[in-house]
C-alpha cells in the first residue's frame, strides 16, 4: 500500500527527525541527495506508525526545491535529476551494538540499507518521486523514544554535506548542548574514507573546521570543540555548543 505526498509547503514548518541509530550511521549521500531525502524525511510524521505494508512516497518538485534550498532553478532542476539517477544505489552503513550470548561476547553487527526501494524522476515535469525503502520506515516513522529532530529550515543554507552531517549529530544531544563520539564513530557517521580515518589533521581541516566555520555563520551557533587524546593518537571529540546571542546570518 502506498501513500503519495506532494510536497509545497517550505520555510521553518517542516522538521526532519529520524532515529538516533539512523542519525548516527554514514549516509552516504552527495549535498543534492542529502537535500532530498532531508525534504523527504521531514513530510513523514514521526510519530504515527504506518500500516503494514504500507509505504510511503513522496514527490518533490523543483521550483520548491529550489524557493527551499535557496538556489536557482537550474541548480534546482540539475540537483533533482543526479538524484534520481543515484539515490537507489546509495547505502546508509550502521552497526548494531555488540552484546553478550551467555559468556560468550558477540561483536557488532555491520548493517547496510538502502534509502529507497524506487525513484521517479521527470525531466520534463521536474519533480522527483521517492518510494522508502520498507526496513528503513521503522527509524522514521512511529518513533516514541531515541531520536534527533531538528528543522529543514536550519540546513537550507548549508552548501556542505559535512556541515549538515555535523548539525545533526550535535542535535542529537540539544538538551545537553555536549556531544562526545569516539573517532571510530565520527569518521563513520562523516563518511570518512580509511585514508581521512588514518589522517586525523585532514579530517579536522577538510571535514571539522569548515564544518563549524559554517554552521556558525549560517545557522549561528557557537560550537567550542576538543580532540581527547590517548598517548599521542585522538580517541574521541567532544562538541559543546549552543545558539549564538547574535544569531545567524542571512545568506
């Protein structure tokens, strides 16, 4: 069974929340992608659990993308079409936490998913038709506890996917305004590849720093961050973070 949304609606309304597994695992999406399936996650309601069977698609239309995303609309146009050609062979990468059979430990469960189980996309029309991937409708949808939520409105104006990834890892401790990963879960919810992961200065000059540079001018916050060593290797980061006095810039 299929429910098809049409999306027109933009501005600060629509909140994208997803499951804190699903906020924490490498996406695996360029900037367009992200910005699709961010627009797509926030038409579903998180709160109401779907049918059996029932899957949920979404049709999103070029000139809103582009009124949303604050771009033109042959950026707009491009951007919806590279996905539709992309996004069903795009992976999200998570692991399932280790845990104990009697005395014996098991190791974490290495779990890879698809986004979409179909995509529609119509250059003459332009608009771009998502069908979820079923085993992913549970980290969306009917969520009661463990989740990140945050508003479209805050990554509109984000033109990194490392600033977007970044924004929703700090969100997903906002009551706190602190947030603590080890590097193994960093780089893998950055999508870090085994050369960045092997290169910590890199990743702090290509991913970290230009990704806070960001979210503080665009979306004006002030994030303070530490790299927590073990000998002379990082083992962890810590973010402490909280909304500018100043606010955010209009870009």
């Amino acid at each position: 069974m299929n429910q098809e949304i049409t999306t027109k609606e933009t501005g600060s309304s629509k909140l994208i929340t997803m499951s804190n597994a699903l906020t924490r695992a490498g996406h695996g999406l360029t900037l367009g992608e992200k910005r699709v399936i961010g627009w797509a996650v926030a038409t579903l309601d998180s709160r109401q659990a779907l049918r059996p069977g029932e899957v949920p698609t979404t049709r999103i239309l070029a000139i809103d993308f582009a009124e949303q995303f604050q771009i033109d609309p042959a950026t707009a146009y491009s951007q919806l079409q590279a996905a539709g050609k992309k996004l069903f062979e795009r992976k999200i990468t998570f692991y399932e936490p280790a845990y104990k059979r009697g005395n014996r430990r098991i190791a974490e469960t290495l779990v890879q998913m698809r986004w979409v189980g179909e995509v529609k996309y119509h250059k003459g029309e332009g608009w771009i038709e998502l069908a979820w991937w079923p085993k992913l409708l549970p980290h969306l949808t009917g969520i009661k506890r463990q989740f990140t939520t945050y508003q479209l409105q805050q990554a509109s104006a984000l033109r990194s996917v490392y600033s977007w990834k970044l924004l929703e890892l700090l969100m997903r401790f906002k009551s706190t305004g602190v947030a603590d990963y080890s590097i193994e879960d960093f780089a893998a919810s950055m999508d870090a590849t085994e050369k960045q992961r092997a290169d910590f200065a890199a990743m702090r000059r290509k991913m970290i720093e230009p990704a806070i540079k960001e979210l503080t001018d665009k979306d004006g916050w002030d994030i303070d961050w530490v790299a927590i060593k073990a000998g002379r290797k990082v083992k962890a980061l810590r973010f402490k973070f909280r909304k500018s006095t100043q606010g955010r810039l209009d870009v």
